[in-house]
C-alpha cells in the first residue's frame, strides 16, 4: 500500500488505478470477513474501519443519510466558510471543470454546506444522498474523505474499495480540513469527490493546499476586523480613564490600555452590556462597540462578585470542566488536568490547603512548594475571585459541587497525584 510524507494519495504515481481497486477489493472483502488479507489497508483507512467495526455498523448495509436543509442558511452562516467561498471554489476549478467531479464544502460536523459540479455529477451524487444539508460523517456514510478527514485531522484520500460501505466502491473522494488559524479547531472540510476512475495521485495534494490557503484567508479577514475595531477603539480607551480593552464579538482583544496583553477573553454566550464577572478580569462593565465591546475593569475590580457555585465534572476524565455561576454571567470551560487535580483537592478540603499541604497531595513532595505556588498563580489568573489564598480555598460563598464517574477507578484515571490516587482507592 502507498506511504508518503505529506498528504497520502491514495493511488501513488504510476501505478495502474485499475490493478489497484482490483486489490483494494480483494482486501476490503477478506478484512470484512475477519479473514487474511492479500495486503494491509493504509493506515488512516484501517483506523476508520476499525472505528466503524467496533460500532457495529454493517458494510454491507447503505441507507441514504439524513438530510436537514431547514437551518441550512443559519449552518452556513455560522460555519464561517463564507469568506473562503469563492477562493476555494476558484482553487479547485480545475478539478471541477470536466464535469466528472463535485466540489463540496461541509461545516465541521461534516454536513454538506455548498456543492458545486455539472449536472450528470450532481445527479449521480443525488442518488447517494450526497446533497446540501446531509449529514456526511463517518457514522453516517462510513468512512470517506469528509468523515475521515474531520475524525483524523487530515487530509485523506480514500480510493474505490477503501471506502467502508460497499454502496460507495464506485467513487473516489479526497478531502481536507480548514482549521480556525486562531484557535486550531476545525471549522469545515473541502472535499472534491467523483468516479473511482477520476483517481489521480496529486488531487489530495491540491484539495489540501486548497484548505491552507482557505486558513491564511481567514487569518486576514479576522485581522482586518480587528484592525477596524482598533481604529474605532482607540480614542476611546485613551478616555476611559481606567484598565480596560477593546474586543470583537468572540472575545478576541483587538486594543488594550493598562493592563497586561491579552489574546482573548472568555465571553458567555448573548453577551449584554452591563456589568458582568469575566474570569481572566474580575468585574467589569461592558459596553458596545462597532464591531465589538469596550470591556472595563470595575473601580473595585480586584474584589470580584462572589461565585455562588461552582460544578467540576470530572465525569469525562480526558476532557474535565468547570461551571462558575454567579451574579453577573455563567461560564463553562475545559480545564487542564492539573488544574482539576488542584480543584478537586480543594473541594475535599472546604477548610483550605497551605502550598506544602498542596503538594504533597499533588506530587507527594511537600518541599516543592514553588511549584504549587506557580500552578495556583496561573489558575487564580484564569479564575478571579474563585480560590482564595492563605490557606488556599474556595469563597466560604461558593458552594461547589464535583461530579464524578460512577467507577471511582476512573477518576482522572491518568492522574498519578496521590490524593487522587488515594480516592481511587490505590496506595
């Protein structure tokens, strides 16, 4: 099977497509059977069967996927991808041009956003459900270069029998990922899909290049409505006469006066002007602005409105979160594991924990209070006014509440801190 450095096509230059999908078939049928097969399937496609056989989904068994074009504006409208549109559209055209293949773009759940291709493409499409508002993600239609795109972070080519269900052995697809150059997630996938016959080994090269520069275009337009709110912030911020910092709709800091730089702020969602408990400030009053929020610190902005609640769910040990309720707003945010340690810890101890008490129960080292100390400066940095210092607790005005899993064995199963590993129940 093809190996290669970058993007992996799924047929290497010059080898003969047809030899190729023969193969391809002879091992997709004996690895469906649990028999030997003639060759080993690449990597990302085994990955994506092996996921798919785990879930009990039946290759053999095709129904069309769901299709939902009620919101299918309000989709495309919050994918983002509109600014990408045209220039990917464009970078592709020659892939398109033929009439044997269709352009698709899909939001990041993998539902089919916009499709561009001739008639006779469309209408064979059609007839797989490949349409605007389907869904096309790996448990939908198994695995294909949309859906196996989004759950490898990659650009896949898939080939013929390379695709699980044996409804789609008469297509070759190739798709890649455009990811939010801000944060890293991913927002959509540019897939180019047509006859298994249309294989050529340089399409996922350019479908992924396609996607790079969809990403750089992103960069420029979040940077010129940054630019703008600037402008427009600037002699404002000069007149405010207190810490304060100018922000798009996202949180994202487009100008800031005396305070340290900031990247973004956590906003909760349908943000008000009015005042409001921002994590990473404390209280703060906020305002609009074109574009955006004028964002100041209050008079009394070190003594943040005290958290009523707060919820650590530790129930998906890989992904744990903290909920903080108070007067003015309600976050919900992902937490390091180290972060949840510390947290869990103090929730066992509503009378507080000194640094050397912290870390024996986080390192089974009482000496290495630095450390500890740096930890809980950071995570008092990201949540104003939720863990107080000397002794190091929780507001006697929050009342917390940790979620766990049902088996006590897997509570932050990769934690090794002993006051973790003691609650385990593992010495």
């Amino acid at each position: 099977m093809p190996t290669s450095a970058g993007p992996e096509p799924a047929v290497a230059a010059g080898d003969d497509p047809r030899s190729y999908a023969m193969l391809l078939s002879e091992v997709y049928d004996a690895t469906m059977a649990g028999g030997r097969a003639p060759a080993r399937p690449r990597d990302v496609i085994a990955d994506s069967w092996n996921r798919l056989l785990g879930k009990g989904i039946d290759p053999e068994h095709f129904s069309p996927p769901n299709v939902d074009t009620s919101g299918l504006d309000a989709l495309r409208q919050a994918s983002g991808l509109f600014a990408v549109l045209d220039d990917v559209s464009r970078g592709l055209e020659s892939l398109i041009e033929s009439g044997d293949n269709i352009l698709v773009v899909a939001d990041a759940r993998g539902r089919v956003l916009w499709r561009y291709g001739s008639s006779r493409v469309l209408g064979n499409a059609d007839r797989l459900g490949f349409v605007e508002g389907a869904q096309w993600g790996e448990n939908a239609v198994g695995t294909n270069a949309i859906g196996t795109a989004l759950a490898s972070h990659r650009a896949v080519q898939v080939f013929s029998a390379e695709h699980f269900l044996r409804s789609h052995h008469a297509w070759t697809c190739a798709g890649a990922p455009i990811k939010d150059p801000r944060t890293g997630q991913v927002v959509g996938v540019v897939d180019v899909s047509g006859p298994a016959a249309t294989v050529h080994p340089t399409t996922i090269a350019l479908v992924d290049l396609v996607a790079r520069l969809a990403e750089s275009q992103l960069r420029e337009v979040h940077d010129r409505t940054l630019n703008r709110l600037r402008t427009v912030a600037a002699p404002i911020l000069a007149r405010v006469g207190r810490p304060a910092l100018a922000v798009d709709a996202d949180g994202w800091v487009a100008a800031v006066d005396s305070l340290p730089p900031h990247n973004r702020i956590p906003l909760p969602d349908n943000v008000t002007p009015g005042r409001l408990w921002i994590p990473t400030l404390g209280a703060c009053d906020i305002d609009t602005l074109p574009g955006g929020w004028l964002v100041r610190l209050t008079e009394d902005g070190d003594d943040a409105p005290a958290i009523s609640r707060a919820v650590l769910d530790l129930r998906d040990g890989s992904a744990p979160t903290l909920e903080m309720v108070g007067q003015f707003g309600r976050w919900r945010r992902e937490i390091s594991p180290r972060h949840a340690e510390i947290l869990y810890v103090l929730s066992t101890h509503p009378q507080g924990r000194s640094a050397p008490e912290l870390a024996e129960d986080l390192y089974g080292d009482r000496s290495r209070v630095v450390t500890v100390r740096a930890e809980m400066s950071r995570l008092r940095r990201q949540f104003v006014g939720l863990v107080l210092g000397t002794p190091y607790r929780f507001g006697a005005g929050t009342t917390v509440e940790v979620r766990c899993p049902e088996d006590t064995a897997m509570l932050l199963a990769t934690s090794t801190a002993p006051a973790v590993r003691a609650a385990r129940g593992i010495r």
